[in-house]
C-alpha cells in the first residue's frame, strides 16, 4: 500500500514525453489493429480493407483525442501537484473506459442491433491491450532513459569535482586571485601573524609563497580536500604524509622531503586527524 502512495517520477508527465507517448500509442494502435487484427476485428464491421482502415483510423483519431486532452490535464495538474501511484493507475484507467466508450458509440451508430453492453466489453479489452501495452514498453524506456541521464550527471559531477581538486587556488582576504598550485604539489601551510605561508613543490624545489589571509578562512575553503587542519598554525596536506610520530612532547607528521620540518600536531586536533589519516590510508 506505501507503493501506491508513493509519487510518480516526474519524468512521467514532462511535455516530450508526453508528446513520445501520445505519437507512439497512435502508432501503435493503428498497427496493432490493422495488421494483427486482434479478436476477429475485421467482422466488427461489414466493410472492405480500405474502409476497416478508414475506419479503425478514425477510431484511433479519437482515442488518442482522449490521451491528448487526458495527458494536458496530466501536464499542468503534474506542475503543481504530485500524483501518486494510485492516482495515475485510476488516470490510466479513466482513459480505458473513456475510449471503450467512443468505440462502443461508434460501433452502435454503425449497427444498432448490437447489444451495447457485450461492444462495450469488447471495445474495453481492446482498448486496454492498446493503451497497456504501448505505455509499458515506454515508461520502462522513460525510466531507462532518466537512469542513464541520472548517470552522465553524476559522472559529470565526479569529473567536475575532480577537476576542482586537481588544483588548489589560493585568494587573499579581499578575494583576489593569488596563487595556484597542483594537488600533488602542495605541502603544507603556515600561520604568520596576518599571512599565511603556503609550502609547495616547484620544480622539485621547496618553494614559499606569502597570502594575506588567515588560516581559518583558508580551512573553510578547503573544507572537501586533504588539506586539513592540524594544529592552530599548520595545515598539511594529507596526500603528502608518511608517517605520524609520537614523541614525549607531542605527535608530529612527517611529508618524507628534504627540507620540510615535521609539522606538530596539537591535541584539539590529534584524534581527528590520526583517526582521518588511518582511515584515508587504509
């Protein structure tokens, strides 16, 4: 029951699709019809090929007259309202009995000896194999199809978000432009006094470069790297940290490059960065 009460993608009763399952649904129906033949049809009515054809297309015209005026309503209900699972399934079902009822109409005019009652049975299993059948084939292609969608976005955000990473830019406190480094490039950085020295790679070479700006702002910008915040003066980059180090004074991490101290690690920030660098590690 929770099923039915749930919400149908909205996929379901966007314009193009809409216009995918109104076109698809007529072409299916006039196939189906009049190549297949379902139930005998060709003795519904006394007529030759060309006017069953005739015939059967106008009965299509106005089935699919109902899908039209039925899937509008759909569209601008659907724009500021849900409709849930059960919703829809009575939706799909107003459509049936709407268009057994225009069969069943024309089939009386056309011989009103009929009993109305055994037409419009008939008129309704037809009219549901035409409707059920199309729609099942084209929601499992719309939800198909908005999978695959679902996918190219997050693979885009995965590259996007990756090409973000791939470089660091540093800005000073008035938002201009200062400096960028590659990912794999950047050591460490250093509080200094209203500065804050960035440490990197340059060629090989250890290189300093001097921001005004404060280390603070600077950990909440980088706040979805491996930059992370490591005692009140340092920040490292974590890509670049080979060991950590317990001594009597206190823990520190080693980078592994000539020239680059250990950087301290303070206790407000132990726990979470051992816990942080066994964990990336692993």
């Amino acid at each position: 029951m929770e099923v039915l009460s749930n919400k149908i993608p909205k996929y379901v009763y966007e314009k193009s699709n809409i216009i995918r399952l109104i076109l698809l649904t007529a072409l299916f129906a006039l196939v189906f019809i009049n190549i297949y033949k379902p139930f005998n049809s060709p003795n519904w009515y006394n007529v030759s090929e060309l006017k069953f054809f005739i015939f059967s297309s106008l009965i299509i015209l106005t089935g699919v007259l109902v899908v039209v005026l039925s899937r509008i309503c759909m569209y601008y209900y659907g724009r500021k309202h849900s409709i849930s699972y059960s919703a829809y399934g009575v939706w799909i079902l107003t459509e049936i009995f709407f268009m057994s009822l225009f069969y069943t109409i024309y089939t009386l005019v056309l011989n009103p000896g009929r009993d109305w009652m055994g037409v419009f049975k008939e008129s309704a299993i037809n009219t549901s194999l035409v409707l059920l059948l199309p729609y099942s084939a084209l929601h499992l292609y719309f939800s198909y199809k908005e999978k695959e969608r679902m996918l190219l976005v997050l693979e885009k955000n995965k590259e996007d978000s990756a090409a973000k990473q791939a470089v660091f830019s540093f800005y000073d406190e008035k938002g201009d432009f200062k400096l960028s480094v590659k990912r794999n490039n950047l050591l460490y950085l250093e509080s200094a006094d209203n500065y804050v020295c960035i440490w990197y790679l340059n060629k090989g070479i250890l290189s300093k470069f001097m921001l005004r700006n404060s280390l603070k702002a600077i950990e909440e910008l980088m706040s979805d790297t491996h930059v992370l915040r490591c005692h009140r003066s340092f920040m490292v980059n974590f890509e670049q940290v080979k060991v950590i180090r317990r001594e009597k004074d206190g823990i520190y991490l080693e980078l592994g490059i000539d020239k680059v101290p250990d950087i301290p690690i303070s206790k407000t920030y132990s726990e979470k960065v051992t816990h942080w660098f066994m964990s990336y590690s692993s």
